[in-house]
C-alpha cells in the first residue's frame, strides 16, 4: 500500500505542476509533462484524462479526441470516460462516432448501475443520429430519455427533447 500511496502522491504533485502550467498558458511544457508522465504510468487513466482535458481547454480538439480514444482503449470502462469521448467526437464533428460512444456509454451505465451519464449519453447520440439523417434511430434512442431532458449542445445552444422530436418529425439535421 505505501508503493501506491507514494505513487499517488507523486502524481497528484506532477498534475498540480501541469495545472500551475496551464494556467500560464504553457501548452507545450504541460504536453511535454503528460508525454513524460504517460510513459512512466500508461495505464493511469488520470494522466490521460487530465491530458485530454487540458487540450480542449487550449482549444486542440482533435487532439483532446485522440487521447480520449486513447483512454477508452484502457481495459476499465467508465461510463463518464465514454460519454466525454462521445461530446469530444461532437466537437470535431465526427457524428458517427459521437453517436457509436454515447451508445456504448449508454450500456455501461446500465452494465454498472451507474446512472449519472445514461441521460446525457442518451441525448448525445440522439443528437449525433440526427446529424447523420438517422432519423429513424434517433426516434428509437429518445424513447428512454426524460421528456423534460435539455442540455447545452456545442455550436448548437440549448437543446430539449422537444427539439430532438421537432427535428425527427421534419427529418432535418441540424
């Protein structure tokens, strides 16, 4: 146990610099600093959260994809993992892909009884199956999503189940 106290320790310190780095704009040195610390721990899904968070936050959305990708092929699946690698596919305008994650999402929550993402998940990948003119899909994924469900949607605002359903029933994307 005190191995992985240590550990723990040593990490929490390291992202706290990357943080302080961050913050100041260091993009490079904050990847230099993950690079570095995702060799020594590759399966740490901390590090590769807390990588791809920092790439969205510097507006590397493709990349902050990428090591979203990354942290899904990591054995452990959590459902918060999928549903942001879902909203991260959104961004770069991968509706497919947004759509297939939110749907794997989707089953993890009900495979582990954690429901915190199964809406918002449910949402995602209608929203993508719009995108996508699968109109038929999404009104089969809206089913099990609460008729009074709304979410901010990136480039598109305030999205509500009604909009989904107005969107299905006029067969137009977004």
């Amino acid at each position: 146990m005190g191995g992985s106290s240590k550990m723990g320790n040593y990490l929490l310190t390291e992202l706290q610099k990357i943080d302080k780095l961050a913050r100041s704009g260091e993009f490079m040195k904050c990847m230099e600093a993950f690079n570095t610390l995702i060799q020594q721990f590759p399966s740490e899904h901390s590090l590769h959260r807390k990588k791809a968070d920092v790439l969205e936050d510097f507006g590397k959305f493709d990349d902050a994809y990428q090591a979203r990708q990354e942290l899904a092929s990591l054995e452990f699946k959590e459902p918060a993992d999928l549903y942001e690698l879902a909203l991260a596919a959104w961004k770069v305008e991968n509706y497919y892909d947004c759509a297939a994650w939110a749907n794997k999402a989707i089953f993890e929550c009900e495979r582990n009884e954690n429901y915190y993402y199964y809406q918002s998940s449910i949402f995602y990948q209608a929203v993508a199956q719009i995108a996508t003119a699968d109109y038929d899909a999404a009104a089969s994924t809206i089913e099990n999503l609460d008729d009074d469900y709304s979410t901010h949607v990136s480039r598109l605002g305030m999205i509500s189940k009604e909009h989904i359903v107005l969107k299905i029933e006029s067969r137009h994307s977004w």
